[in-house]
C-alpha cells in the first residue's frame, strides 16, 4: 500500500506522470472516485489519496467521466504506486537523469510523455 507521498522531487514528478496519465482517460471527479476505489481495494491510503487528489487540480484532464476503465489503466496505476511506494532518498544520480529528462522534455514533449 502507498502510504503517502515522498516529498522528494522524483516522487513528486513522478505522481504528476501518473496523474497526468489518468486524466488523459477520466476527468477530475472521475480521478476523485478512481483514488477512492484504489482506496478501497488497498493500494493507497487515505492520506496519499488526498494529497493525490490536491496536486491534480492543477492538471488538465482529457478524458471524460467514467472512472471505471481498462484493465491496462489499472495495471499501469499498479506500477506507478510500486514505484512511489520504493521511493527512496534522492542521490545525485537521479538529480542528473532529471535533468537529461527535463532537457529531453523541452526539445520533444511528445516523445518525453508517452509510457
């Protein structure tokens, strides 16, 4: 279970990505009640659920209502929350593979996006 967020910013980046990536198939009230249920079934506590809900009003959805969605979505939702979940201190090489991400991202958003 994802216990709650690691302020480091790897998690944070990393939460953003997966957020994004469920708003490109549902809306906010349906991001509302997609957190509720990985609530529900044990991969997320109450306390990451709120701090993820905060962080995605700032984002821009794509998608539409429906929070009941592909099997896919949810295994990919499954590998993000094992990778927040294994967050551990920033080293410097994370800083520095940031950083190649982030020019990556200025040169070619598109490609930089897509999981």
């Amino acid at each position: 279970m994802l216990k709650r967020l690691n302020e480091g910013i790897r998690s944070q980046i990393l939460a953003l990505k997966w957020l994004g990536y469920l708003l490109q198939h549902t809306n906010h009230e349906g991001l509302k009640h997609l957190l509720h249920y990985y609530r529900n079934i044990g991969w997320i506590s109450e306390t990451a659920e709120i701090k993820l809900i905060s962080m995605a009003e700032g984002l821009k959805s794509t998608g539409t209502g429906e929070w009941r969605l592909p099997v896919r979505v949810h295994l990919t939702s499954l590998l993000f929350i094992k990778s927040l979940m294994n967050e551990s201190e920033e080293d410097e090489r994370e800083i520095i593979g940031l950083n190649a991400y982030i020019e990556q991202w200025i040169q070619k958003p598109d490609e930089v996006i897509s999981i």
